[in-house]
C-alpha cells in the first residue's frame, strides 16, 4: 500500500503542476478544464494521505 501512496502522490503532483500550468496559460493542458484536473489532483492526494495513514495505523 505505501508503493501506491508513493503512486499516487507523485500523479498529485503533476496533476497539481499541469493544473497550474493550465490556469496560467488559460488552456486546457491534458485535454479538460483546469478544475477538472485540480478535481484529479485533489482527489489523489486525499487517497494518499488515506492510504498512508492506514498503513501507520497497522
């Protein structure tokens, strides 16, 4: 489970990036909105931290 964490914030993070990135420019980046790509982002990070708070709890 911590191999998926370590997963899933990397993709955060280039979600986050690309996000960002797409909100300067003012275009779509990876093919969607901006707030659709922070919505990913947001959302693998979240699993992430779950993930990573279960395995401490084990």
């Amino acid at each position: 489970m911590k191999n998926l964490a370590k997963v899933l914030l990397v993709v955060g993070a280039v979600g986050l990036g690309a996000g960002i990135l797409s909100r300067l420019i003012n275009t779509p980046v990876i093919g969607s909105k901006p707030v659709a790509i922070f919505s990913f982002a947001d959302t693998c990070l979240l699993l992430a931290i779950g993930l990573l708070l279960l395995e401490e709890k084990k």
